[in-house]
C-alpha cells in the first residue's frame, strides 16, 4: 500500500513538471526574440498605462495620484530615479533590460515593467 501512495505521487509530480516544462515552452513560442521592447509604467488606483519606447532616451515624470514618480531611459533600459517615497525601494531595482522584469513603488501605486512594443 505505501508502494503505491508513492508511485502515485511521484507520476503526480511528473504530470505536474511535464506541464510546466510544455506552458515554458510555448509561452514563447508565439513571439519574436528580436521585436523590440517597451516599458509600460501602471499607476494609480485606475490602472492608468503609459507606453514607453527604449529606443529614446529621457526622463518622465508621472503624477500618479499619489506621488509624482521619475522614470529614466537609457541605452534601451528603464528605471525609477529620485523617488519621493520615503523607502526608495523601487530606485534599488535598478536598471530593467529583459521582457517581463518588474519594478514597483507601492506608494505611489506604480509598477514599471518592460513588455514586447506593441
């Protein structure tokens, strides 16, 4: 009887890992590895959005509701710079590069993210 609790769970761990490896797999299946790259910044109680290109260089600043927040681009990377928040959490993320990283600054309801250009 233990024999075949732990075969159970065993082929039920396999299942599982096998679905992950094949949702990896196909997640980015459906995209091009050399489209280029954005940072969309989304604030404020409203989930307002705005698309930034990281092929041009400059400083935004957003007024959030809450706080005004400061995102850089540079060089094809986004960051949060001077923030008003009293932690500056979101300046310790520091440069996003790569598809799907995050940063946030919870006090000013904002969440930076670099996502495929639309």
């Amino acid at each position: 009887m233990r024999h075949k609790k732990l075969f159970v769970n065993l082929l039920f761990a396999a299942v599982i890992l096998l679905a992950a490896g094949a949702l990896f797999l196909l997640r980015g299946a459906g995209r091009d590895r050399d489209a280029p790259l954005q940072a969309r910044l989304i604030y404020g109680d409203g989930n307002a959005s705005l698309d930034l290109p990281l092929d041009a260089d400059g400083v935004y600043d957003v007024d959030t509701g809450y706080l005004t927040v400061h995102v850089e681009i540079r060089d094809g990377a986004a960051r949060f710079i001077d923030s008003p928040c009293p932690d500056h959490v979101c300046e310790g993320y520091g440069w996003l590069t790569l598809e799907d990283q995050t940063a946030t600054c919870l006090p000013a309801r904002a969440v930076l993210t670099i996502v495929p250009a639309a």
